[in-house]
C-alpha cells in the first residue's frame, strides 16, 4: 500500500498518454503526470516517488521533493489567505493548507511559520499544523550524552532558542553557549548535552568531550600555519570575532589554545598568539 504523504518505490504498471500509471497496493492505481515520468520508463520499472493528494483529492505520484513530508517539521512561507485557512508554499506544486483552527494566531501572506506536516484523520488529507507542541515531547527521550541529533530552531527565547529534536522532542540551546548567529527555522545538527530529569533537553552545536577537543586543538594548529603562524586572537576577543575565524565557539578556542600552550606548539602573545 502507498504511504501518502511519503516517498514511496513503486511499479509501473500502465502508460497512458497522459503519464504512467503506478501500483498503489490497497490504495489503487496511482497517476504520476507526463512531467514527472522518466525518460524511456517502461512498464514493470520501479521508480521513487512521492505521493499526495491533488486538488480532487486523489493520489497522485511526483518526483518533486516537498520540503518536509508528514510526520515533519518544516518553516515556510505563506502564499495565500482564503477563507478555509492559509496555503504555505512546501515545494509541490499544491500548496499545504494550514486550516484556521490549526493556526497559534491567524497566519499572514509572505510570512513564515514553523508547521508540522500530518493527515486530518476526518478528511484524509495532508496538512499542517503551527500549534506544534501537541506533536512533540509524546515519548520519553532516549538520547545519551554526546548524540548528534537533527534540529529545526522554533523560536527564541530568554534562554536561548528552542529547537526540535529529530521530529519528536524539544531542546534548549542556551544563548551563552550559542558561538554562532542563528534564526527561526535553522537546521543542523547539534548534540546532546543533557537530559534532565523532568525530560527536559539541553543541547550543545559542537560535541562535548575529549575527542572534539583534539580536533579543535588541530583546528587551531591549521590555522595558525595557513596564516603564517599568527592569529590576533586571545581571551579580550569577541566570540563573533573567533567564530568568524575559526568556526569555533571561544570555549573551544580557550581549550584548544591551552592544549597548544601544554604541547609547547605555541606562545600566546598580547596581541594574539604565535606558533613556535
């Protein structure tokens, strides 16, 4: 059976002037438009796709790739305002509604909003929803200290930003320990700094321990030799200044800058530091 809102493999089993038409188990035969069918496919061929509903609700299959599928998370733009709700751009070339009734506050043209994509059980049909929270923190988290984790930042907040964590939790990441710019709908990976005991997450953007800080050490060390074995870097500067340099947070830099100096690889000057 085809997954709708999903990708899916599927077989051709009929070409028609039109497109193909693929087989979608219990959900019947599925179209795929002329547009999307691939040069020289043939019946039997098995091809990736995926599958939504068209704009008289039945399954249709394309080869363009939405922004996000259900069961995800997604910032996008507001294209249009009707009197159903608002129609969000999620890169297929039918928009996703977002009804009023799934709406924080009422959602307006050319702004954009963090939304979870999911089927309307009444309708059977894939929209998306800004009232987030009622989809995430539903499973007790079962990460470990140092696990690299997708995120999508949500908001911002006293503390830092919220972000979501693989598509089922939320975390924090604080602003002091925040080395870089970051927005509303960022994604990146991050890594697991805590798991409270209420279930509440920390998150860090470079992975704690040992290990990361040989690599910042070596980070540093390159550095330093491809600008000829000065950097006017030290503990007065900016954390911007350093991330702008070496993409590091200055506790990094700090840790790395101390393993150098133990090393005996460097000399930390007033103005910057120096290879020997």
């Amino acid at each position: 059976m085809a997954e709708l809102g999903k990708y899916n493999t599927l077989k051709v089993i009929e070409l028609v002037d039109f497109g193909a038409y693929l087989d979608g188990g219990e959900t019947g035969k599925i179209l795929m438009p002329n547009r999307y069918v691939p040069e020289g496919c043939e019946i039997d061929d098995e091809v990736d796709v995926f599958v939504y509903l068209d704009s008289e609700d039945r399954p249709v299959a394309t080869t363009e790739k939405p922004f996000a599928t259900v069961g995800e998370f997604a910032f996008l733009k507001v294209v249009s305002v009707t009197q159903v709700g608002a129609f969000l751009d999620w890169g297929l070339a039918k928009d996703l509604l977002v009804p009023f009734r799934e709406q924080k506050m009422r959602m307006e043209t050319d702004r954009w909003y963090v939304v979870h994509i999911y089927i309307d059980v009444e309708t059977n049909r894939i929209v998306g929803s800004a009232k987030i929270d009622k989809f995430l923190d539903n499973v007790p988290p079962e990460y470990n200290v140092g696990d690299e984790v997708d995120i999508l930042v949500s908001s911002k907040s006293d503390l830092g930003y919220n972000a979501i964590i693989n598509n089922l939790h939320t975390g924090v990441l604080y602003q002091n320990e925040t080395f870089k710019p970051l927005r509303v709908g960022h994604k990146s990976k991050a890594y697991i700094k805590k798991v409270r005991d209420d279930d509440k997450i920390d998150l860090l953007l470079e992975k704690p321990g040992h290990k990361k800080l040989d690599d910042i050490a070596q980070t540093v060390y390159d550095a330093l030799v491809k600008a000829n074995g000065f950097l006017p870097l030290g503990d007065k500067s900016a954390p911007e200044t350093i991330y702008h340099i070496l993409g590091m947070s200055k506790k990094n830099f700090k840790k790395a800058i101390g393993t150098l100096y133990r090393l005996q690889k460097i000399v930390i000057e007033d103005d910057g530091v120096r290879l020997l």
